[in-house]
C-alpha cells in the first residue's frame, strides 16, 4: 500500500516536473515572439553585469543606445558575421561541426593541464620532502595546481544571443540543453535580420558599453552609421574578450586579426 502511495506521488512530482518545464518553454517562446517587434530592454547578461558593477564600484556607469538594422553600418554586421560566425546565413542555430571541434580542441587542452597540474603536484612534494629534511619552511603550494584551461567556444551567433538574453553563465548539460532550445526558437520566431539586430544592439563591448551605437562612440567617437571596414573589423575581433581589449587597444594581435578580418569583408554575405 504505502508502495503504490508512494509511486503515485513520484509520478505527481515528475508530472508537475515535466509541466514546469513546458510552461517555461511557452514562456521563452513568447518573450522571443514579442522581440519581433518589440526590442528587449535588457538581458540576463546585462542584469548580471548590473549587479557586478554596482557591488564592486558602487554605481552602474552604463552606454547603450537601440538602433534600427537600417542605420547600423554594413561594414560591422559583415565583420562579425566574419569574425564570431562564418556560416551565419546558413545554418539553423547550430554548427554541429565547430561544435565538436570545440569539444575535441577542450578536452585535450583539459588533459595537457591535469598532466602539467601533476608534474607540478609531484615536484611541490619533492621540494617538500626536502625541506622538512633540511629544517626549511615547506615552500608554497604552485600557482600551476589552481590553473584552468582556455575554453575556446564553438557558439554561433544565435546560440550567443540566447545565453545573453536568457540564462547564466553556469555550465552545464541543462544549460546547454536551453540554450539549444533557445537558439531554435530564435531561430524559428526571428529572421536572420533581427537575430543579427538584436544581438548588435545588446552585444558587450567594454565595461559598462554594450551595443554597437555604444561601442562606436566609445572607441571611435561616430555614430554607427559612420563605421568604415577597418574600425567595424577591429569592434568585431574584440567580441570574444572586449573588457581585456579595451584595456589593451594598442594590442599587436588586435591590429593584426582586424586587419585579417577586413580583407574579407566584401565576400561576407548579410542576411
């Protein structure tokens, strides 16, 4: 008997379990169909870097200013397309194949530092051994045990617009699950055009600067509109680490890969 209660109610909680999360899924649809019409007025990204700036500074110094798709120069939607997604015209959300090459480039990248974290755990000890021998204090634990291995993303556009707009920066399989969700019902809701406005319009670059109004004033002091091919190449190239370059504008990789970027810009096709 007290089986039988129990099972049914098990079934009680996975059903409302299951529901939940079908209500959620409506939820995110719904949100994703306004912004066809309606911009977002902020993200889970921006909220979060709200919070951070005003915990660590005590005052949130935002830049960010919506602009049409129309007033947006075509020499920075063709270098980030270029930059951060090649196929971006043609895919459905995800590249499958970047996605793997990712994972394979991480994992081994994950396994070089376990090896290097055990020479260098092995080596402490040594040099631990010794010192007791010799009546020395034990030296400090090496900096190399608390190293983490560089992620290298394999993120589409779309899949990046979905974690700003809606999830955490945790990682994990449930997160990437909605994110790929999220990245289809962007997909499906949205054309290629606002997928790519939305995400200038609400991308990081620089701390407290967000959006590519934002951006072109801070660094180049012109409105979007302006953007020639080798200041819209440099803008995309900074993407991955913006508040890095921001700090480091004079950088050799920066002048370097913008410079790469816009070569190509003229074969890069807009939605």
């Amino acid at each position: 008997m007290k089986g039988a209660v129990w099972r049914k109610q098990a079934w009680r909680i996975l059903a409302l379990l299951v529901l939940s999360g079908l209500c959620l899924q409506f939820f995110f649809a719904a949100r994703i169909g306004l912004m066809a019409v309606v911009a977002p007025q902020s993200t889970a990204f921006q909220r979060s870097e709200m919070v951070r700036l005003l915990r660590d500074k005590g005052q949130i110094l935002w830049s960010q200013s919506w602009r049409p798709y129309g007033e947006i120069s075509p020499w920075i939607k063709r270098a980030v397309i270029a930059s951060e997604d090649a196929g971006f015209v043609d895919h459905s959300g995800v590249e499958w194949e970047a996605l793997e090459k990712a994972w394979k480039k991480n994992s081994k990248a994950q396994q070089r530092l376990d090896s290097q974290k055990q020479k260098a755990m092995e080596r402490h000890q040594r040099a631990v051994q010794r010192a007791q021998a010799r009546g020395r204090p034990a030296p400090e634990m090496p900096s190399a045990l608390s190293a983490t291995p560089k992620v290298i993303g394999g993120s589409t556009i779309t899949q990046q617009l979905a974690k700003n707009l809606f999830l955490s920066s945790e990682r994990s399989f449930l997160r990437k699950g909605q994110e790929f969700a999220l990245t289809f019902m962007l997909e499906g809701l949205l054309g290629k055009e606002r997928i790519l406005e939305i995400y200038l319009n609400n991308v990081e670059w620089g701390e407290g600067v967000f959006g590519v109004e934002a951006a072109s004033h801070h660094y180049f002091h012109i409105p979007s509109s302006q953007l020639s091919p080798i200041q819209g190449a440099r803008l995309a190239v900074m993407l991955p680490a913006p508040k890095r370059f921001e700090k480091t504008p004079a950088s050799g990789y920066l002048r370097l890969r913008s410079n790469m970027i816009a070569a190509r810009l003229r074969a890069v096709e807009l939605p």
